[in-house]
C-alpha cells in the first residue's frame, strides 16, 4: 500500500487558537489569514485535505496539545494557552471534542479511529483506491494527547480511553509528573503512579518531550506499547544544546524496548543554525532522510522509526526544508530514501507500517 502515517500534528490547537479549517486547502489557509495578528509569531499553513490526498496520507496521530503561560511570551498567548490545571484539562477536552464534531460533521474529509473495526474499515477504503488517481478519502485522526497535564487524576483515563485518547505524553515542558523540553527533571512519584494507571488501559507511552532522565525511568517502568511521536537525534544536529533530541544512550533504550521514532523533517531539528546559514532556503529534506537512516543503522532495520512531521506545530512553511511547500510535498522523502540504497517495504515500513501495526495492536476490538 502506498500511504503515509503522520504520527505527530497539532490539528486541534490550530483549528481552536487560529481558526483553521483542515478541510480546506493549506493555500486557501493561507489566504485567508494574510495581515492576520497571529500571522506575526505563527508560519504559513502546510496542511490542509486537499494535500494530504495527494501525499496519500491515511492516518494521524493528531495531538491534544496546551502550553503553560509561563512558557509563552504575552503577546502570543491565545485561547490554548493555561494558567491553572483546570484550565489545561478544559483545553484538552475541548480540543478531543473538536475532533469528534469534525469526524462526525464531515466524515468525507476526517474521521476518528478508536477501534480495530473502525481502522479495518479505514484501510479497506484505502487499500481499495485506484493507484493512479488522487485519492478522494477521509484522514484517520487518532487521538495523542501531548503532556499529560490536563489530567487531573488517574480515575479520569478511563474517560479519556472512551473518548479516543490512544497515546499518551507525560510532559511537554516539566509538570508535576515529569520533568520535560528546557524544564529538566525526573519522573515523580505522581508520573510512576501515572504510567502504572496508563498501562491498564493499554495506552502508548510517547516520550518525545519528557526530559531523558524521566524518559530513561519511563522506559524501565513502562510495560505497555513505547513511541517517540516526534523526535530527531541529537548526535546529527551539530551544535546542539538540550533536552529536546534524543541521545544515543536514549536512543538504544528505545530500541531496547521496540519503540518507534517519528523522525521530524523540520529545520530546527536538522541544523541549529538553519536561520543564520541561510534560511528554508538551505536546508534539504535529505537532512531528514538522514536522520532516518542513523536510527535504521543504529536498529539494524527499517523497523523502528516513521514519521511525526509536526507541520503546522507552531512551524509551517518558513521553518521546513527548501522542498517542503506542503505536506503534498512529504513524499519526496522517499526519493531521497531510495537514493541511499531502501528499498521499497523499508520506504513502506517507514511511511506506514511501523506506526500501523503498533496501534493495531494496541487498539480495543
Ligand atoms: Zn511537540
């Protein structure tokens, strides 16, 4: 099957803090927010329906993302951003049920996966379309919620299961469960007690932002299903400082525990200095495929990684590679795959099936 499985993408948040409509095309995305305020501090859009059905893409991990105020200058801030717990886990909520009204309104265009039943029949309309035409089918949304600081108490999981939460991150910037991205620290006594209530439900733990120590502890702990949604490694992006690339020592405990890595083909996770040494510009995709090669090298197969583009994360058009002017344009890192020597099931494997059959295997019938 020639699909692509996006494992990381904000939807929800860019659909409530600046209105987007993904079922529009992300040209007319952008059209409509030129001269907007927000347009100062926020990329051009990359994604809309009308190109994921040209890159094919099936299925995303679409994310319940929220940050902390403290964690965002004023004059960004916008109607997803908390003070309070509370607030967090409203914005969470808000966000799940923004993907349920999409599913159900326009089920064309999107549609939410809980179940196998649900994935079977999602994929038998897509292993179906003919080959040679744009495909004219709904995108899987399956929901990941990014930082686990919306919820409240453990007796919630049960709720958020019900309503479609299939992935889980502990932290984005450090919280009370675990320390995270520029906000280091370790897994607490709530995150273990977290992690031990999550692997009942048989939620998957995605690490990407939790800071490597707590991760390193996760890892050890976590009897269930273990991802990194959207993470590069850190040893390829020279000059880098901090705790938000994975580093070998993590890298070899992931593969340890079977775990996939979406790789991100966004500039500031290929080359630290992307802005000063020439912009999108100068910056190739091939630095992406890369990254993707190092963690098959490292794995010693196709295996255990995918992608989690993150596109429209606070990065769009500006801050992605020089042949990115889309999400219709994903596809060309296949190319670049091929041309260092994958074959096509690895490209497959990389595009698809590693992240298809680890929720496959973790979603109730
Ligand atoms: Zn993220």
């Amino acid at each position: 099957m020639n699909i692509i499985l996006d494992a990381h993408q904000d939807l929800a948040y860019n659909m409530l803090a600046l209105g987007r409509d993904y079922r529009r095309s992300a040209y007319e995305t952008r059209q409509t927010e030129v001269g907007k305020p927000f347009m100062a501090w926020t990329d051009d859009a990359l994604i809309g329906w009308p190109e994921y059905m040209q890159a094919r893409v099936a299925i995303v991990f679409s994310t319940l993302f929220a940050a902390p105020a403290r964690s965002v200058p004023t004059e960004k801030r916008d109607s997803q951003i908390y003070d309070t717990l509370e607030q967090a886990h409203q914005i969470y909520k808000q966000q799940l049920l923004a993907y349920h009204q999409l599913s159900e309104q326009s089920p064309d265009y999107f549609r939410l996966i809980r179940t196998q039943a649900e994935l079977k029949h999602h994929l038998e309309k897509w292993q179906n379309a003919p080959k040679a035409k744009t495909p004219q089918l709904p995108v899987g949304l399956i929901p990941l919620m990014e930082g686990a600081e919306g919820i409240l108490s453990f007796e919630e999981l049960p709720m958020w299961w019900e309503l479609g939460v299939r992935i889980i991150g502990l932290a984005w910037r450090g919280n009370r469960y675990s320390g995270g991205t520029k906000e280091p620290g370790p897994l607490s006594q709530a995150g273990k007690e977290l992690l031990d209530a999550m692997a009942e439900h048989s939620f998957v733990l995605d690490i990407s932002h939790m800071d490597e120590e707590a991760a390193l502890q996760a890892i050890e702990r976590y009897p269930g299903t273990i991802i990194a949604s959207h993470a590069n490694l850190a040893r390829l992006v020279e000059g880098y400082q901090g705790n938000r690339l994975l580093s070998d020592t993590l890298l070899d405990a992931l593969l340890e525990r079977d775990a996939i890595i979406g790789v991100v083909p966004c500039n500031s996770f290929l080359r630290r200095d992307w802005k000063e040494s020439g912009g999108k510009a100068s910056i190739s995709l091939k630095l992406a495929a890369e990254q993707i090669d190092a963690i098959c090298q490292r794995a010693g197969d196709s295996k255990h990684v995918g992608l989690g583009t993150d596109f429209d994360g606070g990065i769009g058009l500006q801050s992605v590679p020089a042949e990115i002017d889309t999400i219709a344009d994903l596809p060309k890192l296949s190319t670049f795959l091929k041309e260092m020597g994958y074959s096509q099931t690895a490209i497959e494997d990389i595009n698809y099936r590693n992240f298809l059959n680890m929720i496959q295997s973790v979603l109730p019938a």
